[in-house]
C-alpha cells in the first residue's frame, strides 16, 4: 500500500464535497435517519447515531441541522424508510467498485448505478463478487499537523482503546479498528482532545490496481462521479490506486 496516500484522497474528495454541502447533508440526513430507526433518537444510548454526529459535524453540518435531522426521523408523520442496498461491480481494468445505497425506490437507484458503470465501460457483477477482495474497518484518518500528541502516545491511546493498529504516513495518521470496536476507539480519541479528519467504517482494498491508460482513467472517473453524484449513493469503494 506504499506511495498510496489515503488522506491525500480525503482532501481531494472533501474538496469536491464542499462544492455540493446540501448534497452531503442530504445523505448524512438519510444516515440518521436510519440510525434513530434502529436505535433511538437518543445519542447516549445509540452509538451509531454518536457516529453519524461525528460524521456530520467532520463535514460541518450545523447542529440545528443535525438536531432537525434526528426529530423527524423519530416523528412517524410521513417519515420515509429508506433500504440498505450494495452493489458490486467492475470498472477498467478490472478494476473493483462497491456502492452502498441507502433509497426508497430500489428500482430507481437499481437503474441509475446500472447506468453509471454501463456509461464508464464497467458492468455490475453479482452480489460478493468483488467484495471479498476489500476488508471492512473502522478507519480514522489524524491530520499529522493538527494532532497534539506523539506517534507514540497517538498508538498507546488508540491500542488500549481497542484498535487493531496505526500507519504512520507523511502527513497523516491512520487508526484501524475492527468494526464493533470503531466506536469505542473513535469515542477515546475524541475525549483525548485528537481532531479526526475522518472517522467510519469502511471498506479497504486488500490491493491496489493501477491504471496507466488514460481513457481508463477517464471512464473509471466517469463511473466514480456518476455514483458520486447519485442522490441515492452513499459511499462508493474501489482499489484504483489514484496517486500513481
């Protein structure tokens, strides 16, 4: 995974969020959502909805937006309920890409992710098929600048909160942590006083696929866009190693 700078993708991808906030609190709004149904509109007794403030406050949503977000899901007046769906499929090169969704029309997003790898050269394959090359983690990205603590201590807190492990990059820190354990590490790191440039739970690639061509390069960014841009959509994995 060498030369493979994770937070150098956060940033370009924050940026390019930044250019379409309402979208993304769109989608934050969905994940509450779905967070108050399965465990209440009480944040100290729900620590995916904890999660999910987390999120929405790294992507500066305000917390009147947030408050909003969390009384209308748990008001059963017209509240929509929205399905978890994945898809999987394969981009240039056979290249890998995961999609989760979160929709009220399975039918429509069925449709729109169809047409986004069908316009990218790519297919959707069945259910598992690449989703085996990818692990999930809980994965929080430290912006090296911003930490107030040593490599050292940064490991010792994040270990004895639960974490698997910590690589250590130019400018960045990355904690993994088993999926159960993303929580309670996460919660230990915010109560060290230790800013998170992004803390979820993931999926990495087990390997990295470069692409020399560019009219590879070109049609995997039209599949990433188009899932990117998709209402419906809310996160999208691949193992195209971006930096080279």
């Amino acid at each position: 995974m060498s030369g493979h700078s994770k937070f150098a993708n956060i940033k370009h991808k924050k940026e390019k969020n930044d250019a379409a906030k309402g979208k993304i609190f769109t989608r934050i709004g969905r994940e509450i959502a779905v967070a108050v149904k399965e465990g209440g509109a009480d944040p100290a007794n729900n620590s995916k909805l904890r999660d999910v403030i987390a999120k929405a406050k790294a992507n500066n949503m305000p917390n009147d937006t947030i408050d909003r977000s969390i009384k209308k899901a748990s008001g059963d007046a017209g509240n929509v309920n929205y399905v978890s769906v994945t898809y999987e499929g394969y981009g240039p090169s056979g290249t890998a890409i995961i999609g989760e969704a979160l929709t009220d029309n399975k039918n429509r997003t069925a449709s729109n992710v169809r047409n986004a790898f069908t316009k990218g050269g790519g297919n959707v394959g069945t259910q598992g098929c690449v989703s085996f090359m990818f692990d999930q983690k809980g994965q929080i990205l430290i912006d090296r600048e911003e930490c107030p603590m040593s490599a050292d201590d940064l490991m010792m807190t994040a270990l004895d909160a639960g974490a698997e492990d910590m690589n250590e990059e130019e400018d960045s820190y990355e904690v993994l942590t088993a999926p159960d354990d993303f929580s309670g590490v996460r919660e230990a790191l915010e109560q060290a006083g230790i800013p998170m440039a992004q803390a979820e739970v993931t999926m990495i690639p087990q390997t990295w696929v470069d692409l020399s061509d560019e009219q590879d390069i070109k049609m995997m960014n039209r599949i990433l866009d188009l899932l990117e841009e998709d209402d419906d959509v809310q996160n999208v994995y691949h193992n195209w190693n971006e930096n080279d």
